[in-house]
C-alpha cells in the first residue's frame, strides 16, 4: 500500500470512488470542493493499493503546520470504500503521518464525516483516531429526524402550522436563488451582522454543478417570496443548509409551513431528515432557541465531531 499527493489529473478517479464509497457524498467531489480553491490550498492525498487501485482518499489543506481534513468544508476526513477493514484503515493513518511528517506538517484537525452520511457502516476512523490519542476539541449537536421511524410535531409546530395555512401560502421548487439569497443577506446582516458561507456566485456555480443534488424550495404569498431553505440532497439524507424568512415569513410561521411539506412530502422517502447544527464557537454555545424549534419537529441530536491529534 502507499500514498500519493492528489493532482487534477486525478480528479476523474477521485470522483468515481467518492461516487461509490461507503461514507462520501457530492461535499468531497472535487468540483464542491474546489470551488473555494483561491482561499484554500489543496493537500488531499490517495491511497492506493498493491495493485495500483484506489483504495481510500482524504481531502485536506494546511496551514500553519498543521493539516486540516477539511477547512472548507463541513466533514472530511478518510473515504472508504466497503473493502476497507480495520487494519487497513490504521495504515492509511500511518501513511498519511509519515508523508505530513516529511513536509514539517505537526498537529491534525480531522472533521469526522457523522453517521446519517454512510452508506455501509464506516466508523474505523474513529478508532484509528484514538490509537492517535486524538482529543475531540469541536463538537456540533445537529437535529435529525430518522423518518422511518415513528416521529411527532410537538403542539407549538403544529398550531404555527394551522396558522400558516390561513394565509393561502404556495410552495414551489425554485431555481431563482439570486431572489432568495437577497433574502438571506438581509436577513443574516439584520439578525447576526453575518454573511452566508456562500456568496451568490459560489452558490449559482454549485448548483449549475450538481443540479439533482442541490435544491432551492420557497414559500409566496401572493407573488412575495416570503421564506425558503436550500436543500443538499444525498442518498439517504435531507439536509437542510440554508434557511431563511423575512418579517413577514416570521410572523405566519411560513418556514414551519414549508418543513411540514419537506418532510411529509418532498423528503418522505429517505432515511433522515438533517436540519444541521445548532451550535457556534466549536460547540461551545448552544442556540436553545434554535434547537429547541428543530425538535419541535421530531428531531433528535447528532453530533459533527472535530479531532485533533499531533503526529509523532
């Protein structure tokens, strides 16, 4: 087995094994994840086996002597594919140490990709990352409904949805996301003085690159765009990241509305429904109002773990 620097004439093979590994999704192809390429370097690295074949993959950056898998992204972390055992996953950590070692690389901030995202059972990293007395110093508690199993609205969400449905509201799949993302800043800056992780145009080129995989839904009243949530649709997961309402949307509850339509409709059919994290400053702050609406609908916590360890 042995490890080599990913280079772009690479990136047919990469795609391919992200496509049918047991633990990736469209976040850990290149095209996502070059799409911020002028804010951060590339050092992803592959690991092939004794025939030559792609046998795991890690996306990563650095900075600071330090190697990041992934500081763009929400997860990174090792991909694997169903033939990975254990042992094998120990020598990918091995390998992956010597190289960062010869490039001056001294501490490793690994971004655990969370469960609902697996395919196939896929938690070999996480032991690995303990025989690399690796310490959890960022965890992020997010609010997932396994949709599958026997879940409930809670009184609150049902009755703001009861109200929403007095207003003669309309849902539509929406492709103008320029409309939607004015809402959004305006909405962030007025709340939060913040900006979305994307601007228009990085948001405009992913979706024209994955056009199955991201989606945009709004709420009218009338002809106002009233509220709408883009959504990052995987295999098995909904997840949900972006959503956003103006005072409007807020006051008759129109993003409750939208959800009940999302979830009991659009969604119904995959596996978990993920309404992403609730937490800021590495998990250190809890938005209880936030996570309190989310489990409104049912959903329960997962969490979004961040290792870091320092290379022998």
């Amino acid at each position: 087995m042995r490890i080599i620097k990913y280079e772009n004439k690479y990136k047919e093979e990469w795609d391919k094994f992200v496509n049918i590994s047991k633990n990736g999704t469209f976040l850990l192809n290149r095209d996502y994840m070059e799409y911020h390429s002028d804010r951060f370097q590339d050092h992803s690295y592959i690991f092939l086996d004794e025939k030559g074949k792609i046998s795991a993959l890690i996306p990563g950056t650095i900075k600071d002597e330090i190697f990041y898998s992934h500081r763009g992204l929400t997860y990174g972390g090792l991909i694997l594919d169903k033939n990975s055992k254990m042992v094998d996953v120990l020598e990918y950590f091995e390998l992956l140490n010597s190289e960062l070692k010869k490039s001056g690389i001294k501490k490793v901030i690994y971004k655990s990709i969370p469960y609902i995202y697996h395919s196939y059972p896929s938690q070999e990293d996480e032991y690995a990352l303990f025989k690399q007395k690796a310490e959890i110093f960022s965890l992020g508690i997010a609010s997932t409904i396994e949709l599958d199993k026997e879940f409930k609205f809670n009184k609150s969400r049902k009755s703001s949805i009861s109200k929403a449905k007095r207003y003669g509201l309309e849902i539509k799949k929406d492709e103008n996301f320029k409309e939607f993302w004015k809402l959004l800043e305006e909405n962030l800056q007025n709340t939060h003085e913040a900006k979305p992780v994307h601007n228009i145009n990085e948001i405009l080129y992913l979706k024209k690159k994955f056009l199955e995989k991201i989606k945009l839904y709004v709420v009218f009243e009338k002809e106002s765009l009233i509220a709408g949530v883009v959504v990052y649709e995987m295999k098995e997961v909904c997840h949900i990241q972006y959503i956003s309402a103006n005072e409007r949307g807020k006051e008759i509850s129109a993003l409750d509305f939208l959800f009940e339509y999302l979830i009991k409709i659009e969604f119904k059919d995959k596996k978990y429904f993920d309404f992403g994290t609730s937490t800021e400053d590495n998990g250190n702050f809890l938005n209880k109002g936030l996570i309190f609406q989310k489990e409104g609908f049912g959903a329960r916590g997962i969490v979004y773990k961040q290792y870091i360890y320092n290379i022998k």
